[in-house]
C-alpha cells in the first residue's frame, strides 16, 4: 500500500514538473478584469510593448474609399508558442466590429493582421472615425488600442 501511494505521488509531482514545463508563465488574473490600455502611450512599459495592438492606417481617408488597416500586437513581437500566445485580433469602427482573425497558437504565424475597410460619412460623425483595435493574450488578457481617422 505505502509503495503504491508512494507511485502515486511520484506521479503526480511528475505531472506537475510537466505542467510547468509546457507552461512556465504565471497567468496574472489581474489583468483579466478590464480592457488593458497603455497609461502613458509615450513611455510604455514592457507589458504594454507587447500587448497593445499597433493600428496602422492612413490619418485621412475618402468616404467610400477602401483603405488597408494593419494590425500588429505591440511595439516589440510577441511570442506565440503553445504557452502564450495571442488568441485573436479584432478591429472595430467605434463600437462597430469590422473584422476579426483567429490566431493559432504553434507559432506559425506573428500576431499581424490586415483588413481592407471602406468608411462611410455615417460612420464618421463630425468627420472623424476612430478605429478600435483588441487583442487577447493568453496569459496577459485582453488589450486595445487606437486610431482616429479623418473622413472627407
């Protein structure tokens, strides 16, 4: 009986090293219970280098007119391995989902993606749409960013 349990706790102090192995980043739960925004957009810290999507787009765009959106998570590239990993990247015009691309997690890819949008005059009050850009990390929860856009 005393062997027996004594394999059973090799076994599960087995699973447990295999665990930290396959995931050796602590998630933070923190940052599961609101949207992540940089604080200060001029001074990121190294979290927010990584997390918060870059919008790239022109500042001023024709009614009516397609135009490319390029979204990348982060200043610096973030990592995408089985044990972090961006999840998906989404774009909304304000409150409107534009697009959005699944990510997987095996690091075929880099966390970047392009949306080709037309924007309306509707869709512009007072001439300006902004652009919403989300992500969520695995382990670091779910972050934006954003772009206004000039709409003549």
């Amino acid at each position: 009986m005393t062997a027996g349990l004594g394999a059973a706790g090799l076994s599960l102090a087995g699973e447990a090293f295999a665990a930290t192995e396959i995931f050796p980043v602590k998630v933070d739960s923190t940052l599961f219970k609101d949207i992540n925004r940089a604080k200060n957009p001029a001074k990121e810290t190294g979290l927010e280098e990584l997390h918060v999507p870059v919008i790239k787009a022109p500042s001023k765009v024709t009614a009516g007119e397609p135009f490319m959106v390029e979204i990348s998570v982060g200043e610096k590239p973030h990592p995408m391995m089985q044990a972090h990993y961006i999840e998906f990247i989404e774009l909304n015009i304000g409150n409107e989902p534009a697009g959005v691309a699944n990510l997987n997690s095996m690091g075929y890819v880099r966390p970047k993606v392009s949306f080709s949008i037309v924007l309306t005059k509707e869709s512009a009050p007072g001439g300006k749409a902004t652009l919403v850009a989300h992500e969520r990390c695995n382990i670091h929860g779910y972050w934006e960013g954003t772009k206004d856009i000039e709409v003549v």
